[in-house]
C-alpha cells in the first residue's frame, strides 16, 4: 500500500544545488515523521535528516548548514534542498519513515533518486 517516489536529484558541480521531491502515498503522512536517507557507492545506508510530523528537524553533522528538509502535507511530499553539494555527497537518495532504530530495521524502500556532485 506503501509507495515513496523519489525525484529531482541529478549531475551537478560542487558548489552548486538540487531540491529533491518524496512523493508518498498513503493517509498517515501528515502525522508521521519523515527522514531523507542516502546510499554512497560502497557504503551502507545511512540517515541524513529528519522532519517531525510538527515541521522539527534534524540533521546529521555532515549536511548541516547546507541541507534544509521541509514538507508539504497537503500534497503528501517531502523535500529536501540541498546546497552547497560536495563530492562526499553523492549518492542515491531515499525518502522514508524516521525512526531512531537502526536503519537496517527498514524493510521497505523506493528507488530513489541519484544525485552526483563532480569536483
């Protein structure tokens, strides 16, 4: 029943910008907190940031200062801006639930959008 389409990442240079979309289905959206996760080559999944379903964030310590996540409930989508992109940033990019568990807890996930920073 679940579905997260991911949008808008792309090749860009460092320095520059992209605002990923979530699209997800689903009644509960508005109440429940939201996360953007990214998966680099060679690396495990990890979390990136966090909405709450109150508009609190959160952010790790590699995308502060240059990451902003916000949502829009009426239309049941998740955005992510991201300025600044370095190198390191690269990766596919999910949408998902949060939760404080570990990643790896997650059973379900979309395709995700690939976003690649050039040097």
């Amino acid at each position: 029943q679940v579905q997260l389409v991911e949008s808008g990442g792309g090749l860009v240079q460092a320095g520059e910008s992209l605002r990923l979309s979530c699209r997800a289905s689903g009644t509960f959206f508005a109440i429940t907190a939201m996360g953007w996760y990214r998966q680099a080559p060679g690396k495990q999944r990890e979390w990136v940031a966090t909405i709450t379903s109150g508009k609190s964030t959160n952010y790790a310590d590699s995308v502060k200062g240059r990451f902003t996540i916000s949502r829009d409930n009426a239309k049941n989508t998740l955005f992510l801006q991201m300025n600044n992109l370095k190198p390191e940033d690269t990766a596919v990019y999910y949408c998902n639930k949060y939760t404080s568990a570990p990643v790896s807890g997650i059973n379900y996930w979309g395709q995700g959008t690939q976003v690649t920073v050039s040097s």
